[in-house]
C-alpha cells in the first residue's frame, strides 16, 4: 500500500494533480506494485512454501520492516510526510446532501474492485486454480495446476488492489510516509475476519462497519479511542462468530 501510494506519488508531480494524471499514476502504481509482489513471493516467501505457517508469518513482518525502513534511507524519499498532490473531483449534491467527490472516488472504486476481485476469483480458470491451490496445494499439482505460476498470480492481484487502496487513500488522506501502511494493514485483517476469511464481499463489508464504529467513536467519544476500537471488535467477533459475518462454518473430521 505503502508503496503504491509512493509511485503513484511521483508520477503525479510529474505529470500533475489532474484526471490523465491520476489515471496514469494508478496504472503505474498497480504494474510497480504488481511486479514487486512477484519478486517477494518469489525471494521471500517460495523458499518457506514447505516450512511451518508461522515461518512465513515472521517473514510476512520481516519484509514489512524492510520496505518500511528501506524508503526511510532513500535519498529521495525519507521519513519525513510527504504532500500528496490531490486530484479534483466535483462534489455530488442529492437534494440537500452533499458527497465530497474525493469520498464518492474512494468509495466507487473499492467497489468497483472489490466486484472485478470476486469475479476473478469465482468465475475464471485462474480464480478457479486459485482456490484448489489454497484448499490442497498438494492435489492441486497432481491435477495438473501450476502452483508456483497460481501463487505468484495471486501475490500480483494482492499487490495491485493494494497499490490501489494506497492510491485511494491517500487521495482522501492526501500526505504519506514510510509508516503509512502499518495500522490500515492491522485494520485490513480486522475486516477481513470481521466479514469472514474467504469473502471478498464481506471483507468489504468488515471494512465498512470498522469505518462507522471509529466515526462514531471520534464523534461521539474521546478519539484516542478509535484504534481499540477495531481491535475491540477482532476480539468480540473471534469470541462470538470465528467465521464471520460472511463467512463460512468449516467442519473438521477426525
């Protein structure tokens, strides 16, 4: 996400806060992200395929550290915030409600995402390889899926949609850093067991409630409080509905 929003970042002062702009710098952000979740399946992850989970857990944590610090140390980043230059979008007025256009962007985008995501993954060969591979990466080769080709598909299709969300966030959130991604991530997985691992709309959905539970918190409450307020939720739900919102019982035969 982080680094998304970065190349987003610098194609915009390039070419400028305008609409070409910010098409441009989406399409450059996905193909950069993309191509560098390639590498670390690739480097990092591959190599631990057949290790324990939580090997691929730590090492999950260690290539966070080491893009987060890496862009701290370039020269033409560093730590400090960075403006993000911000597009223009007229805002869209219903009767007497007014929708900040940059809020209706976010918002239409991630959906648009999240349906080309769930029909990708439900409804073509690709998605299809996808989910035998996370059932039984075993059978799924026997039966003739490449699984080295099927996982790092997957790691480009998480990179891209989270060069997007880097890129919409920071058009609604418009300054950056290298630390930028730390607590969304947190937050992600919260609404990703929120709605129920394994679905795509659900996640969106965890995500949405996430979004209301914190504004009210800071509207109503002391805003300090917003953070514990999703993880609050993470406990609660794993306590009461493990499958989430959305998601699916799975049983277990011995």
């Amino acid at each position: 996400m982080m680094m998304g929003a970065y190349a987003g970042y610098f194609v915009l002062i390039a070419m400028g806060p305008t609409p070409l702009g910010f098409t441009v710098a989406m399409f450059v952000s996905m193909i950069f992200c993309a191509l560098l979740g390639i590498s670390i399946e690739r480097l990092a992850y591959r190599p631990l395929r057949n290790a324990p989970r939580l090997n691929s857990l730590i090492t999950a944590i260690a290539v966070e550290l080491i893009l987060q610090n890496l862009m701290r140390v370039l020269p033409f980043v560093g730590p400090n915030p960075r403006q993000f230059p911000v597009v223009h979008v007229s805002n869209i007025v219903i009767g007497n409600i007014v929708i900040k256009g940059i809020n209706a962007l976010v918002i239409f985008g991630s959906i648009v995402l999240m349906i080309v995501l769930n029909i990708l993954v439900n409804y073509t060969k690709t998605g299809k390889a996808m989910r035998a591979v996370s059932y039984d990466l075993q059978a799924s080769s026997l039966m003739g899926v490449n699984v080295n080709k099927t996982i790092a598909v997957t790691f480009a299709i998480g990179s891209v949609l989270a060069a997007a969300g880097g890129m919409l966030y920071a058009t609604a959130y418009p300054q950056i850093d290298p630390m930028m991604g730390y607590m969304p991530g947190l937050k992600a997985f919260v609404a990703a067991v929120l709605g129920g691992i394994g679905s795509i709309p659900g996640a969106m959905v965890g995500g949405f409630i996430l979004g209301v539970a914190e504004t009210m918190v800071k509207g109503y409450g002391p805003s300090s409080y917003a953070d514990a307020i999703s993880f609050s939720i993470l406990i609660i739900i794993l306590l009461v509905k493990p499958s989430g919102l959305l998601g699916k019982k799975t049983v277990v035969k011995v």
